[in-house]
C-alpha cells in the first residue's frame, strides 16, 4: 500500500459526512507504520474504543469507511476468525459494522463482518504479527494468493457498503 497523508484519509470515507471525517481520529504515527506490508489502513479510535475506521487505497484512489464494534462480552474470549484474513483468534475478533454510504445509510442501513480486532489482518496473513498457537490454518495457497485473497475480502465488504 502506498503510503497516505491525514489529508489524502480524511478525504477518503465514504459513509460519513465531511465535517465527520474533518473531526475523526486519525493516528499520529502514519510516517511508522509498515506501509509495504499493509493492504489497507485500519485503526481504532482510542477515545471511543467503540469506533474503528478501515481505508485502502486503490487505482480508483482511497476509499475510507468508519466502523462500530460491539463492546467485550463473554463471547468474545471464543476462537473466531476473521472473516478478511481467516485468522483464528481467542477473544480477538469483532463484529464491524459500517453505515451504508449514502442515502440508505442515512436512513440506517448498514454492513457488517467480523474482523481482527486490532485491524492487522494484513500483519497476520504475512506472518509478521502472531495471533495464537493455531492461529493460521494449514492451507495450500501461497503467500501471495493468502494476500490476494484478503484484499478481496476487504474490496467486497466496501462493495458492500458504497452499493
């Protein structure tokens, strides 16, 4: 992923208003970040540990959508995978949910998937961040085609939520 400015982010959420995207959190530390081992931006809000935003960036240019997750529950300390990367975790993985951009997301209409709940899952599917003992199930694909897929994963739910 190349590398995005605060201006080039803010600009890219589809599913809230400008003046939304002009106050929302963004990190601090972009200039650090591992930005040839991401496939998308994804960040949690650490005033709000309710809100998450996800921000990819395409031919088409940056594409940015605000997120909501459930608060801990006793659920939460069960494997689940993520359905992005297909990483198991114990007590890591929300349920995310986007408003629909749009009108039907103004009448509160909205998408969700369970996700990583740190948003590394481009870490994880590299090997670079390590989630739990059988946190990665055996699989014959390819790094590369464990990355495709990921990325395609992510393009779908943001179909899902500009539609």
């Amino acid at each position: 992923m190349k590398p995005l400015t605060e201006q080039e982010i803010r600009a890219a959420f589809v599913n809230c208003t400008k003046g939304e995207a002009k106050r929302l959190f963004v990190p601090r530390d972009l200039a650090d970040r591992p930005w040839d081992d991401l496939d998308f931006l994804g960040w949690r809000d650490p005033q709000a540990p309710d809100r998450a935003y996800l921000v990819t960036a395409g031919d088409a240019g940056a594409r940015g959508v605000v997120l909501r997750s459930s608060g801990a529950a006793s659920w939460q300390t069960r494997r689940s995978m993520c359905s992005m990367c297909l990483t198991v975790h114990t007590g890591g993985v929300s349920l995310m949910v986007a408003p629909k951009a749009g009108r039907a997301g103004q009448q509160g209409n909205s998408v969700g998937a369970y996700m990583c709940s740190d948003l590394a899952c481009s870490l994880y599917v590299r090997g670079k961040k390590d989630a739990d003992v059988g946190a990665r199930l055996p699989e014959s694909l390819t790094p590369a085609e464990k990355i495709l897929r990921t990325v395609a994963n992510v393009d779908a739910f943001l179909a899902k939520v500009t539609a």
